[in-house]
C-alpha cells in the first residue's frame, strides 16, 4: 500500500510541475489557476491528515475468544474509540494476526465514518491453521485526507496473546485403566466400612460386617453391635508418557509423527480428565516437563498450552525418558506410552513396572506409513506376530491418514 500511495504522490509532484511550467510559458490564466488549485487541494490534504494524526486521540481495544483448537476461526472484535471533538474519515485499520496464513496476516479493515467521542466496533475472523501460543498486534492505523491523495503511518502497540491448542477427536474406548485405593486429600472417595487405615466414623452393625471391625465401647453403651467405618478413596491414575524426537519425526506438514503423537495425546488427556481420572505427564519436547497427578480443568488447560507449543527439539531416546521418570508412575496406575514403531527395544524395561501393578498401553505410530504409501494394515499384521503376549492391555496402531478415532474402536 505504502508504494501505490507513494506512485500518487510522485504523479501528482509531477502535474503540479509540469502546470507550473505550462503556466509561465503560456502565461494563460487557467493554467495559473489550475496550478494554485492543486496546491490548495494538496495543501488542505495535509492539513487534514496532520490533524488526524496529532489531534485525534484513538484508543483500540481487541477481544478474541479465551480457546481455540486448528483449523478454527478465530473471531475478532476490535472496539475504536475517538476521544477528541474532530471526526474522523476513512480510516483504514490494520491488525497483525500472528496465528493465520502469510496471506491472510495483515487483516485490513476501513471504517469510513468516526464521529467525536464517539466509538465503533469492527468485526474480522481468521482462520488458525496451526496449533502454537500466539501474540496478536500490533495495530497499524492508516489516516486518509477526504479525497485519498495522502495518508498518514501510525503503530498502537496493543498486544493480546492467544493459545491455539491441537485438535482433539472423540475416544469411544480405551482399554481398561487400573483402579488405585490410598488416602489422598482432594480426591472423590466413597464410604465404606473395610480394610482401610483412615477412620470416618461408626454405625449399625450390618450382616456380613467383619466382626474385627466392632467398636466394642460404642457397642456396649449403646447395647447394640456398632462397627467402624472407614472412608476409602478409590480413584483411577494414569500417566501419559511421550517423546518428539527430532531425527524420527517422519512426514510433512501436518501428517508428521510429531502432529499425530500432539493430537493423540491431548484428545486423551481431555478424555480422561472429563471422566475425573487423576492425570500426570512425563514428556520430552525441548526439555523434560513433568507435569504431576493432578485433575480439573485447570490441570487439563495446563497440559493443553504445554502441547500447543510442543515441538520436535528432543535429542534423547524414549527410553532414556522412562529411566529419568519411571520413579514417579505409582503402584496401582496404568501408563500410557505414545511411540513409534522404531522404539519396541524399550518395552521389556518398560513392562518391569507390572511388579508394581502398572498396566502398560502402548499407542504406536507405524513409522513407515509416514513415508510412503505402504501396505499399512500389512505391517501392522506384521508387528503383531512379533509382539510378546505380556502386554496388560494389545497395543494400539496408528498410520498416517486414517481417522484416529477408529484405532480405539478396534482396542
């Protein structure tokens, strides 16, 4: 925009020039008046310009939706507001929408009409190609004279910052999760007279209570049997475990390992949290992040910025990434393990924490579905016959272009 304006500027030089030059020569009246007329136009055109920029004061305020997943539209209202008593006439409002296309970057809206104190909104949408955190801004405000000859730069350095999070798809089935019991503040118990080791309370004896488990003070001031009773906390954990190698994230664009292990990955944290399961994630991206057992949306909100930037920058193995962490998976939990096919050399130390009552599922992306038009379902077949029979729970295989709602159907 900046040469087109810059061409006008050049052409009309160039005609006040050459009539000034025509003017002498001929020393004809029209000429002269045409010369001073386009010097008056010019010069109220700046006159203008240099008002709206200096004297009118605009304030800009910008919402945007609070989530957004890929392949949204992320939709834009921006409020302007004129604090000062001069109107103001096509004006041309520019905003940097990071999260978009090249092409569709610079968002251009004109507002043509915006009287003193005064306020009006602009709506803009976008579309989010690509999971990331965002920072949206700045504005650019392009002032126009009334006849559009000049226009005046002006930068409002407003900033909001977004997070587009990968997309999920919906998880019909999983394989069943390992149910732990242990005393642990926050987490929903039921109640119950057993075994357990936190007292609750006691009430009536009931057929079939254990008789170590009667209160004999209670029972013989009341002259009835009274039990104990305990209070149980019975709650599912499992631990999400992945790791974005650089040299074997296989494929291009979005049918990367790395996209497919992203997505895989959020829509089960946001499967198992919506069910109130206690959650922890061991992973390796740029860095080891270890993101402790906790539930809630707040926790499923934090995993969720985590894998909107995660990105291939990994340099260890999977299995160095077990060694480091597998301290943390607890007895009683089922670990979930996203890999490729190229890492099968980490299950037998992997399926060592079955002495501990861990449930091993492994997802597996076949690498080679991520490089060429394979016989996909051929390999698979193929993997299977090789796999040893002591899994908890078959592993799952994903391939690259397949809806991956339908490898949990076959789980």
């Amino acid at each position: 925009m900046l040469r087109l304006f810059l061409k006008k500027w050049i052409f009309l030089a160039a005609i006040i020039f050459a009539t000034l030059l025509v003017a002498l020569r001929t020393s004809k009246e029209f000429f002269f008046f045409f010369f001073w007329f386009l010097v008056s136009l010019t010069t109220l055109s700046l006159v203008w310009i240099s008002l709206g920029y200096f004297a009118v004061k605009i304030r800009l305020e910008r919402s945007i939706a609070g989530r957004l997943e890929e392949d949204d539209i992320l939709e834009v209202k921006t409020t302007v507001y004129n604090g000062s008593f001069i109107p103001v006439f096509n004006l041309v409002l520019e905003d940097h929408l990071s999260c978009t296309t090249p092409k569709e970057r610079h968002k251009r809206v004109l507002l043509e009409y915006l009287g003193p104190k005064s306020s009006a909104r602009l709506d803009y949408r976008c579309w989010c190609s690509h999971r990331g955190k965002y920072r949206l801004g700045p504005y650019v405000l392009y002032i126009f004279d009334p006849w559009g000859l000049f226009f005046l730069k002006k930068t409002i350095p407003v900033y909001s910052e977004m997070y587009v999070y990968p997309q999920t798809f919906f998880i019909k089935r999983l394989p069943p999760l390992i149910r732990g019991v242990a005393p642990w503040f926050g987490i929903e118990t039921s109640r119950a007279s057993g075994d357990e080791h936190e007292f609750y309370g006691i009430r009536e004896y009931k057929q079939g209570d254990p008789i170590k488990r009667i209160h004999w003070f209670s029972t013989a001031r009341k002259n009835r049997f009274i039990v104990k009773q305990f209070q149980q906390h019975v709650f599912y954990r499992t631990t999400i475990m992945f790791n974005l190698e650089k040299d074997r994230n296989f494929g291009r664009g979005k049918d990367t390992v790395t996209e497919y292990t992203v997505k895989i990955v959020a829509s089960l944290v946001k499967h198992l949290v919506e069910r109130g399961v206690s959650l922890e994630l061991i992973a390796h991206a740029q860095e080891l992040v270890h993101m402790p057992f906790n539930k809630g949306p707040e926790h499923l909100e934090d995993i969720m910025k985590f894998l909107a930037v995660a990105q291939p920058e990994s340099r260890v193995s999977l299995g160095e990434v077990f060694d480091e962490f597998s301290m943390f998976v607890p007895q009683d939990s089922t670990l979930i393990v996203v890999m490729s096919d190229q890492d099968w050399e980490y299950l037998p130390v992997m399926l060592s924490l079955e002495n501990k009552n861990v449930s091993l599922v492994p997802l597996v992306l076949i690498t080679s579905s991520f490089l060429d038009a394979s016989d996909k379902q051929g390999e698979i077949k193929e993997i299977k016959m090789n796999l040893p029979k002591v899994f908890s729970a078959p592993p799952i295989f994903f391939t690259c272009g397949e809806n991956l709602e339908v490898p949990f159907l076959r789980s």
